[in-house]
C-alpha cells in the first residue's frame, strides 16, 4: 500500500514529461512533413556512377 504513494505520483509525473516532450516536438516541426523523406528515396538519380579507369595489369 505505501508503494502506491510513491508510484502514482512518479506515473503521473512521467505521463506529464512525455505529453510535455510531444508537444514540445510538435511545436519544434518534427511531425511536419512525414512523407517527404520517404518518397525523396524514390525519385534519386538511377544514372549509374562513372566508370574509374582501370588498370589490367
């Protein structure tokens, strides 16, 4: 029974922290383009890479 003075307190504490951590991303820009990283690997350059001379020695 005393454990639940001393974890309801640290629970609601904590619950506190990540509502607090969330919105502190959100207004930070974190959640703002969630999709442009994705599709940004879609569309690189398929051109392959110059060939190095090579030497057949």
């Amino acid at each position: 029974m005393e454990a639940l003075y001393l974890l309801i307190p640290l629970s609601t504490l904590l619950v506190f922290v990540a509502i607090w951590v969330f919105f502190r991303a959100s207004d930070g820009g974190q959640f703002d383009d969630l999709e442009g990283p994705a599709m940004r690997i879609l569309h690189d350059d398929d051109t392959p890479a110059p060939q190095g001379r090579h030497d057949p020695s």
